[in-house]
C-alpha cells in the first residue's frame, strides 16, 4: 500500500550520466532560466551588459553520489583564453585558509621540489609556495588566461593542462588544483588520467584539490551559487567520490566556514589496474608478431604445393581472414557446412564460400579451422562425412599449429 504522504517523483527524472559515479539516473534540483556570464563575461557598458548572451541553467543532481551540475552546459561557451577567472577575496578568515593550506602543501615538499598549479589564475598561490621556498625547485603554473601578475617569478604555460602528457615530462611532486574542477565537464576522467600518469611515471606525486562546497546550500536553499560557470557543485559527498578515484585520501576537511572543501590525495591507480595494462600492452606486442608469424606460414603455405582448404568465411572465420590476410588469389577454396552460407562471399576478400561437401570430390592436404572452440565439432563432422586431409591447422600463441597432435585446450 502506497504512504500517501510520500512525494511521488512522476516529474524531473533525467537520464544522463553522472560525470562523477556515472549512475544514469537524475533528478531535477534547479531551473534558472537563462542568464548571461556571471564572472567571465566581462560588459564594458550598461547596453552591453543587457545585450549579453544567455545560457541555460538547467542543474540536476545524482540521487547516488548526490553530485549537482548543469546538465545543460556547454565548455565552448566560456572565454577562459580571453578572460581570467577573477577570485578577489582580502577578508582575514580567507587569508588564514590559505596560509593553513599553503602549509599543508609545503609541509610535503623536498628541499628542491616541483610543483604544478592547475588553472593557476593569477599565480598567487604557487608564488607563495616558491616565496617560501626560496625558489628553490621549479614552481609551475598552467592556465589558458594570461595577465599581468600570471607568470611572474613562476615556470608559466599558457595552455590547458594534459596529464597523460605533463606528469611524465614535469615530474612534480605536488600537483594542485585549487577552484578548478567545479569548472570541468568530465573530472573524473581528468583525474584518472592524473593517477595513471602518477603510477606510470613512477614517482610518488601528491594531488591537492579544493572546490566550493554547496552543503549549506540544501539548509538555507540560498540560490547565488548556481551560475553556468560553474557547471560542477560539489557536496561533500561527490567530492570524496571524486577524489577516491584519484588514490590514497590522506586527509579531507573543510575550510573557510564549511563554503570550501579540500583534500590532500596520494596519486595512486589499483595494482590490479596496472596489471591488466601490462597484459594489455603484452597483447599488443604479441598481436604484431603473432600477424608477422602466422602471416610467414600462410605465405609458405601458398607457395608449396599443398591444397589448402579455410573452413569458414563468415564471422570470427571472416576475422581471421582479414587479420592474416588471406586474399583469394593464394586461398581461392572457402567452405562451411552452413548452407544458408553457401554462394555467398567473405567480405573484403572475395571467395565464394562452397559446401563442404566439395572436399570429398576434390580434396586437400590441409583445412585450416579459424574457429579453434568448433575444431572437435569440425573434426567429427569431416569423420562422418569422409572427409580428409592430412594437417588440420589452428591458429595458437601467434603460430599455426597441428590440431592432432601439437598442444593447445581445445
């Protein structure tokens, strides 16, 4: 029987993904309407200001990870190249969150480190880091927005950040990203990459990460926090998965009253992920001589005077055809026992695919069975129908290799 006073949710339900937990589900939390840029637009006058162009504000939030963002945001809209994301904050209580956090950061730099700012804005958060580090090291920002003040007394590119590329050739040992994942469309996939070049570069690299967090938001149902530049709104909760898939949480809090979030982050990627990519690139490696290998064979075959028969010319059969390149010229004798596959032809190569019953009239030396798991089935088949053939061939660890009598689990 159905609570009568439990709210039925027939409306607002969105199927998107999550870009946190990727849960599928949402649900509406906010319609804004449609408004111009709140801080990046940048009007030089009144009739500008009213002329400016709008976007959509159409904010959603995950009933798993409880994430909110504006599923309606579009990154292209934002001139982040043509304008610096302006964060102006004197008060005493901000500046004692950032000598706090600052601290932090230094209390886990060696004598000489490197460190990387993300979105570095200004610059004046990694400035102070080499301040007091007397520069010794390397101090490095990235931002695609340059000013006046940005770069000065720092290493400064100009660009966005590309982790699969930086962390290996940078090295730091620190990595921050302060105010600058509220801003990303995709940051779970940012920060994997962030981990995987950590771990493959094999240096121990920290991630410090900080976001404003919107928990009071969902008490006081206060509204100025959603504006499209911000597409990401962090609790605490979504920030915490967030990080999770980025390593080792080594400490996690909240700063300036509970309106920001941070967490200090050991870059790690799962020894089982790390695993399966080694076996991935060993595959990769195998594959290439496995092609060479068996490709050498397939030559040899067709320049010997051994007829040779493929069993098969459709699906995986037709994979194995197009991978070691068995062209019609060398191996112009394709057959199946399927006879809704009889007259028809292996894509790409060309062969007319002939009931098997072919190679009782005019046999051959060898068949060469694509489909190892269906070999036994094949082989029986052949037996009942007095078929025969001298070799019959499978391909196995980059080789061709005698079914009766070579090793393999099929």
């Amino acid at each position: 029987m159905t609570n009568s006073k439990q709210p039925i949710l027939n409306t607002g339900i969105i199927s998107t993904p999550c870009p946190i937990c990727n849960y599928s589900i949402v649900t509406t939390i906010f319609n804004g309407g449609h408004h111009p840029l709140a801080t990046l637009g940048w009007p030089t006058n009144s009739n500008e200001a009213r002329e400016m162009q709008t976007f959509p504000q159409n904010y959603v939030q995950c009933p798993k990870c409880t994430h909110v963002w504006n599923h309606s945001f579009v990154y292209d809209a934002i001139p982040y190249q043509n304008n610096p994301n302006r964060m102006f904050n004197t008060g005493s209580i901000w500046k004692g969150h950032l000598v706090y956090t600052r601290n932090l950061v230094l209390s886990l730099l060696p004598e000489t480190p490197t460190v990387i700012d993300i979105g570095c804005g200004e610059g004046h958060f990694v400035r102070g880091l080499a301040e007091v580090c007397n520069t010794q090291g390397r101090f490095i920002g990235f931002d695609p927005n340059t000013t006046s003040k940005t770069g000065s007394g720092l290493e400064f590119y100009p660009r966005y950040f590309e982790p699969l590329i930086d962390v290996p050739d940078f090295a730091p040992d620190i990595v921050v990203m302060r105010h600058v994942l509220e801003h990303l469309t995709q940051p779970t996939i940012f920060l994997e990459q962030l981990a995987w070049s950590a771990a493959i570069s094999k240096k121990h690299t920290w991630l410090f990460a900080e976001v404003p967090c919107i928990d009071r938001v969902f008490e006081t149902f206060r509204l100025a926090d959603f504006f499209y530049e911000h597409p990401s709104q962090f609790t605490s909760e979504s920030f915490r998965k967030l990080m999770e898939r980025a390593g080792e949480i080594i400490e996690f809090a909240h700063g300036y009253d509970g309106e920001v979030v941070y967490a200090l982050v050991r870059l790690t990627t799962p020894k089982i992920q790390l695993e399966n990519a080694i076996r991935t690139t060993n595959f990769l490696h195998q594959s290439y001589n496995s092609r060479t290998s068996i490709s050498k064979q397939l030559s040899d075959l067709a320049k010997s005077d051994q007829r040779v028969a493929i069993w098969g010319g459709t699906g995986k059969a037709a994979a194995f055809i197009h991978q070691y390149n068995v062209d019609s010229q060398r191996f112009p004798l394709v057959v199946d026992s399927d006879p809704d596959k009889v007259g028809t032809f292996v894509p790409e190569t060309g062969q007319e695919i002939i009931f098997r019953d072919i190679l009782k009239s005019s046999p051959v030396d060898i068949v060469i069975i694509p489909t190892q798991w269906r070999a036994k089935d094949i082989l029986a088949e052949m037996n009942r129908e007095g078929i025969v053939a001298k070799q019959i061939l499978i391909e196995h660890k980059g080789q061709l290799i005698n079914f009766l009598t070579d090793k393999h689990p099929y």
